[in-house]
C-alpha cells in the first residue's frame, strides 16, 4: 500500500515552513519541515515546482528506505543528505 501524504507550506522569510501529514496502513504521523529558497532552486524537477511538491518527493524518497513513524518529527529538508547522502542525486529523479 502506498503512503499519502499531505503537504501545507507556509511561506516564511526564508523559505517555507511545511506541516507534513503521512498516512500509512490507516496510520497518521505528523512532521514540520523547513524548505528554504535556495533548496527549492537546488532541488525542484520543473521551474514550475511548488515546494509542497517539493516537500512530498523529499517524504517519497525518505519512505523508500524508512517507516513514517521513523521519519523525525522536525527537520530542514537540507539535512536529509546527512543521514542518506544519495538524496542530493536521487531527488532529481523522483
């Protein structure tokens, strides 16, 4: 079964601060997510890429290798590369 997830981002002076609902196996797990701009740039498929969309891959890459509920409740989308280095070439593909 594949995941839903729900992205509301909300602009700040810095990017975005997203709030991030999973939903998996009728589970619900909760998660605030910064997106800054520059991120946005580095990251986004199209010039026309929303950071929800953004947000949403970045979620689709992480629950590829791990549970929602091991997903951190807050973090920068930027820190992903810490923890799976691949992200940086991956998320371009997604």
């Amino acid at each position: 079964m594949t995941a839903v997830i729900s992205v509301d981002a909300v602009p700040t002076h810095q990017g975005w601060d997203c709030g991030v609902e999973v939903t998996e196996r009728g589970t619900a797990s909760h998660h605030r997510v910064r997106l800054g701009a520059s991120d946005l740039e580095r990251w986004r498929s199209s010039p026309s890429e929303t950071p929800q969309r953004l947000v949403a891959r970045a979620f689709e890459f992480l629950l590829a290798r791990e549970s929602a509920a091991q997903i951190l409740e807050s973090f920068d989308v930027a820190d992903i590369q810490r923890y799976f280095p691949e992200f940086d070439r991956e998320i371009r593909g997604l």
